[in-house]
C-alpha cells in the first residue's frame, strides 16, 4: 500500500543527504571513503560558542519553549548584524529564527506560495529549493546559467521568463552547488527587473555570505525598493561551523515574517533554545575563527582548481565563494572501464564511489546533467588524496 500524498510522490529524497549516506554505509562496512558529498564544514564549532550553550544549560534559564519567532535578543543581535554588515535596516520584528536555513526557506515557501504559482529557480540550483516549491504544489520555473556565464543566470534571462504567475525568484549567492558571486552590478540588475513587477518577491539565500572570496557580499535586500521585496534568507551553519546545531534565519518585511512565525508555530513551535544562546554567542562574539577558516577554504579551493585542471576531461570553473567545485564531467559519459558503461552523472559518482572511494553529488539534482558537486570542505590531506584517487579512478574510464 501506498497512500502517500501526491506532494510527496512529487518529490525526491535530497541527493546530497542520500549521497552523504550512502558513503556512511560504505565507511560502516570499514572502507575508507572520502567524504566530498555533503557541504559540511570539517572544523569545530568555535570554543566560545560552546562554551555559551553549556553555560545556557548550567544557567537552568533556557529549558522551556523560546518565543517561536526566536529570542528577542538573538533577533536584535541579527538585526544590528543586517545593519551593520549589510547595510539593510531589519528590526527584530522582521527576523524569524528556525531550525536550519533549509526550514527558514521552507516556512518562507509555505507562507507564500499557492499551488500553480510560478517561482524562478536560478540554475544550477541547491537540490531543496525546487523540491520545496512543488512541495507547496507551486511550480519550479528552471532557468539556467551555464560553465561559460560562470553558471551565473543574467537579469535579461530572468525578466524572460517572468509571466503574470511569478510570485518569487529564488538563488543562492555564493552560490550552492557552483561558488559562483553575484556582483553588485549583476545583483542591481536583477533587482532592477524585480522592481518593474511590483508583486514579485525575491528569496536571496546568503547562507555562505562568510565564505566569499571576492572581498565584497552584497545583500539585494540593501537596495533601494528591495527592502520589502527580499526575503534574506541566513544560518549559522556554514560560516560558523555549526551544521549540526541547526539555526537558520529569515529576514523579511513584516508581513512574511509574521506569515513564516505562523507556519512555524504550527510546525515545530521555535528553534532548540540551547542552540539559540549558542548563535548569539556567535553573531555577538569574535569572529577571529570564521576569518580563519575562510582562509583555509581559500587556500583549498586553489589547490583543488589546480589539481581539477591535471585531470584530463574534467572542466571546472574557478569558484569565487561557498566551498563547492561544480565541474562538467560529461566527457566522461559514454565511456567504460570494461565492465560498466557510464551513462550520466548517477552512474560517474557511483562508479567514484565504489571505485576510488570518494563520495560527491550528481549535477542532475542540483539541475545540470553534465556535472558533479565536489565539496571541499575537507582537510588538504584528503583532499589530494581524493584528487589523486578521482585522476587514476577516471583515467580507467576509456
Ligand atoms: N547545504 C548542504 C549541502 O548542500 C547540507 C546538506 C543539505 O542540507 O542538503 O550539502
């Protein structure tokens, strides 16, 4: 029997958490598998940030439920962060606290989609935002930036794909699955289009504003009319390290932030009130060791371009933020090591996985066939180990 919903026949199961899985079961059974699949930083959540959360505990003072939009000083501390870093004037009352930035996007979806509503996924995508949308039964509308726009998808593409349907235009920038920036200028110029549909909303995921090598992070929400057409979506989870803790935020106008708080309150009632002290303790605090770990990603991210560009039929572009290489490995399609003959991108990270024991995503879950997600949020020695492991795998594939 199966009387599941048509929403949730409709989706699939998230490609990095089932690839991520799939190398635990190997890694089970004693193989040593790298673990590239999953966007998970290999540091520790900063002492002081722990050191907040046990004192919360030992304090007796945060054991019931939190107000469900987040505590009130969490989300002052947030909003003097947007005004701050980001030249946006959020107040607290705008700021919604949940468990991950992956519910913040969802109560955002659940707040203000209605099914057939129409809602611009820039291309290559992070796997959950298209299956959220048809989990609302809205539709994803895919528009696709490709390896030689540096995966960036343009303002003018995006103004030809909006019709009277469009309710939202959702992107990632430093995008995941690519490490692609959005500058100023490409950023103005997709707010421009926005501001000429006076109902159309914007979800601009920033959750790795941190890991963003260019030098400059530009929140769209910080131009002029955006402020009450942006839904600045954040977390701890990247530039803190903190993936397990589960915070992530919304910031929004009012009116979305109170339609998000009343979504929450039916679903999970507020984020973990320990975590929350935890996030203070990190927004608040010294950020000497995010400094120091995007310096560390930076530092990985050029020796893994390099060591990309001496494996021959891989096409990887240079990926100025996030910790993702999204390379175009379709010349490998077609090919076989004599047993096996690899169709598409499933059947290359299978191969990579049993093979060199390495773990990474296809590209079709995050909307482009042609290539595969490697993260490098690892250490530098498993990182060239990997590599190496990847070149002698895929030097098989004749
Ligand atoms: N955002 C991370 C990734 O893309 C975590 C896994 C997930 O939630 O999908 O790998």
């Amino acid at each position: 029997m199966n009387t599941l919903s048509n929403r949730i026949n409709a989706i699939e199961e998230s490609a990095t958490l089932a690839m991520a899985a799939k190398a635990r079961e190997f890694k089970m059974k004693g193989i040593d598998v790298i673990g590239l699949s999953l966007g998970e930083p290999d540091f520790k959540t900063p002492q002081h940030i722990c050191d907040a959360a046990k004192k919360a505990i030992d304090d007796g003072k945060y054991f019931a439920y939190p107000p469900v939009a987040g505590y009130q000083d969490l989300r002052e501390a947030l909003a003097a962060k947007y005004q701050k870093e980001n030249n946006v004037p959020y107040k607290a009352e705008n700021i919604v606290v949940s468990n991950g930035a992956k519910q913040s996007i969802a109560n955002a979806m659940l707040a203000l989609l209605n099914p057939g509503d129409e809602v611009i996924v820039f291309s290559p995508y992070w796997v959950s935002y298209d299956a959220l949308v048809r989990l609302t039964e809205a539709i994803p509308v895919i528009v696709k930036g490709g390896i030689e726009s540096d995966f960036k998808v343009t303002a003018k593409q995006l103004e030809a794909a909006i019709t009277p349907k469009t309710k939202a235009v959702i992107f990632s920038s430093p995008c995941n699955p690519t490490g692609s920036v959005f500058s100023r200028k490409e950023l103005q110029d997709i707010a421009d289009v926005v501001l000429k549909h006076p109902d159309l909303l914007v979800i601009a995921d920033e959750i790795y504003e941190h890991i963003n090598f260019t030098g400059e992070q530009v929140s769209i929400a910080s131009f002029p009319g955006m402020f009450e057409r942006t839904i600045t979506v954040n977390g701890f989870a990247k530039g803190f390290a903190m993936t397990g803790w589960r915070v992530g935020y919304i910031a929004a106008p009012k009116w979305i932030a109170d339609g998000c708080n009343k979504v929450q309150g039916q679903i999970t009632s507020a984020n973990c009130s320990i975590a929350q002290r935890a996030a203070l303790a990190a927004v608040t605090g010294d950020v000497t060791s995010t400094v120091k770990m995007v310096e560390e990603y930076r530092k990985r991210r050029d020796i893994v371009y390099n060591l990309l560009k001496e494996i021959p039929g891989i096409k990887a572009n240079y990926p100025e933020g996030a910790f993702y290489f999204f390379p175009d490995v379709s010349a490998f399609y077609g090919k076989s090591d004599g047993t096996r003959t690899i169709k598409n991108g499933d059947d290359l990270c299978l191969f990579l996985l049993e093979k060199a024991h390495v773990s990474l995503v296809p590209g079709g879950a995050f909307g482009d066939e042609a290539c595969i997600r490697l993260s490098y949020a690892a250490s530098e020695s498993d990182l060239r180990e990997a590599m190496k492991r990847l070149k002698e795998t895929l030097a098989t594939l004749k």
